[in-house]
C-alpha cells in the first residue's frame, strides 16, 4: 500500500505521526519542510504561499487529476495536500501543461495528416471529424501521461 505512493515504510509512519501531532496539537512539527502548530515565545509561523484559488481550472485536466489523486490517495495524505495549498499549485501546474500539451500536440497531429485549411474548404464534415479525432487522441495521450500518472509526488 505504502509503495504506491513511494515513500518508504518510514517516511509513511512518520507522515502519519506528524498528521497526529497536528490533530492534537501538542507541539508544532515540520511536515514536508513547512512548520505547523502552536506557536508561542515569540515564534512567528512561516508564512505559507497563497494558493490563487481564481485560476479557472479547465473542466477537464485539473478536476480529472483531482478526482484521481482524491481516488487514489490516502484521505489523510490527500486532506493533508489541500489543507496547505501543495494541491492547489499541483492542479495549476498539471492543468497548464496539459492545456499547453493539447494545443501543441493538435497542431502537430494536423500538420502530419494533412488536415489542412485546403481540406476544411473541400470538405468541412471531412475535416470536423478527423479534427475531433486528433483531439480524443490526444486527450487520452494526455490522461495516460499527465492526469492518471502514478507516483507523481505533489
């Protein structure tokens, strides 16, 4: 279970005793290099980075990346993630290269086949549906590549 996420036996328990800490908590405790907890004694937490909540993630890469992290994660681990903003810039990130991926990978597709403004102006039905065709190709190219990878650490 533990290897799906890769971490070792470890780094696993220790995540899960620093969730605990955080639930009681008792004392702060440094997770993935952030502190968190009580302060006090003239200790100032760090400030955290705002995640920009306004970015519109697109329907379809963002919100299929977070659905499969939601379904494959851990409930504490993946709390953990959006409780400080790690998945907020991850699903930016991922959503920016997909949109980029997409847009380049279409073009590319067309040029190779020959869908072409020559072909749209001979044949629009022609030309609608192997552009349609390109574009569930490469949208499942890049569900396989970047949405449902395994392993990739947040």
């Amino acid at each position: 279970m533990n290897e799906k996420y890769y971490l070792t036996d470890e780094e696993y328990n220790q995540l899960l005793d620093d969730i605990e800490k955080l639930r009681n908590g008792d004392e702060p405790v440094i997770v993935d290099g952030i502190l968190f907890g009580i302060f006090g004694d003239g200790i100032e937490p760090p400030e955290l980075p705002k995640p920009d909540y306004n970015y519109p993630l697109s329907h379809w890469y963002g919100q299929e990346r977070k659905r499969f992290l939601k379904n494959t994660m851990d409930n504490d681990r993946f709390l953990f993630y959006r409780n400080t903003g790690k998945l907020q810039f991850h699903l930016i990130d991922i959503d920016k290269q997909a949109v980029e991926m997409e847009e380049r990978l279409i073009e590319e597709y067309k040029k190779c086949e020959g869908v072409d403004d020559a072909l749209k102006k001979r044949n629009q039905l022609e030309w609608v549906g192997r552009v349609n065709n390109i574009k569930q190709r490469v949208r499942e190219f890049i569900q396989h590549e970047l949405i449902f990878a395994k392993g990739e650490n947040l």
